[in-house]
C-alpha cells in the first residue's frame, strides 16, 4: 500500500515538472519569436526594398570614343560574349552586356585582353561548355551580335553603365548582388558597380 502510494506521488511530480518544462519552452519560444519578428521589422525599416530601376533610354544611351584597336580573335570572343550572354536581347541590352565586357578589360583584374575577360573562370556561364568556344554559329541573333562587338571596338559605348562589372539575368537571384551599387536595368539584365563580398570596383 505505501509503494502504491508513494509511485502516485513520484508520477504526480513528474506530470507537474513535465507542465512547468512545457510552459517555459512555450513561453521561451513566443519571446525568440517577438523578438525575431522586431528584428525583422527594424531591418526592413532600415534596409527598404530597393526598387529595380527601368532604363530611360534618355539616360542609358550610345556615345562615342575612340576605337579599341585589337585583333578579329578579340572581336570574335567579344561577339560570342555577347550572343550567348544577350543574343535574345534588343540592340540596347546586346550593347550593355559589351560594355561590361570592355568594363572589366579597362579594369584589367580579369585579364589584358578581351579573350581573357571573357573565359576568366567562373565568370560568364557558357564558357564553362568548351564546345561553344569554337562552335560555328549562324543566324540573325549571332549576326547582330557580331555587329554590335564591330560597334564597340570601333568606340560606342552605353552611358552610365562605364562602371558597371557585374549583372545578373532578372530571373534569378545571386548570393552576390549588392543592390545599393546596382545601376539600372537593360533588358532582362541587372547590373551592378560591385558584388557582395568584392572589392572590386571601377574607380573615377
């Protein structure tokens, strides 16, 4: 009789130990969770959203300098960058993935000459295929592709993408983006003076 007792009582214990451990975690857990949600709110305060901009074509325009003087290799990896990064794009958004291109030259962290640029590595995606290196193209897009690389060694340039190293197609979302650098948008491309995490950098 006194074991049966004295097991009820350890298991009433138990039950109420178990009730007092149920409530601290509920009570711990709605605190992490006020907490987390003012966190969230205050960055969002501090950090707003910024808003893509749209190209003005008024802004983002064609200009002229003097001509790069290079090689029909340099040309020819300068027009595949451009057909396989932008071939679907308009005439615009072909020119703004060329100024990168000769952005990143100019810069001379991704090599001395255009070829270089253009295969450094993990830099431009269809690159990583070394079919398409010296694939025989054809068709209106390679056409017009070729057409504006002629246009840019030749000295057109895209205004206000002079600074621009990196973009990304507007239909993902890169680890790296840095959204208080990023310029406009050409096209389905969103491009950026820096990358998260880069120091790199067009300086005046």
């Amino acid at each position: 009789m006194y074991n049966d007792c004295l097991l009820i009582e350890i298991m009433r214990q138990k039950t109420m130990i178990y009730r007092v451990v149920v409530s601290i975690v509920a009570i711990v857990l709605t605190a992490i969770y006020a907490i987390s949600h003012q966190v969230v709110e205050q960055h969002k305060q501090d950090n707003p959203k910024v808003v893509v901009k749209q190209v003005d074509k008024n802004v983002i325009q064609l200009y002229q300098v003097k001509p790069l003087h290079t090689s029909d290799k340099q040309l020819d990896c300068l027009a595949r960058n451009i057909f396989f990064e932008a071939g679907t794009e308009n005439e615009l958004g072909k020119y703004a993935v060329g100024q990168v291109t000769i952005n990143r030259l100019y810069h001379g962290y991704w090599g001395n000459t255009i070829c270089e640029v253009v295969y450094a590595k993990a830099q431009f995606s269809w690159t990583k295929s070394g079919k398409l290196k010296n694939a025989r193209i054809k068709g209106q897009n390679w056409e017009d592709s070729y057409r504006v690389a002629e246009a840019m060694l030749s000295g057109i340039r895209v205004r206000n993408l002079e600074k621009a190293l990196f973009y990304h197609a507007d239909y993902v979302n890169p680890f790296w983006k840095m959204e208080e650098t990023q310029i406009a948008k050409v096209g389905r491309h969103i491009f950026y003076e820096q990358a998260e995490g880069s120091w790199l950098r067009v300086i005046d």
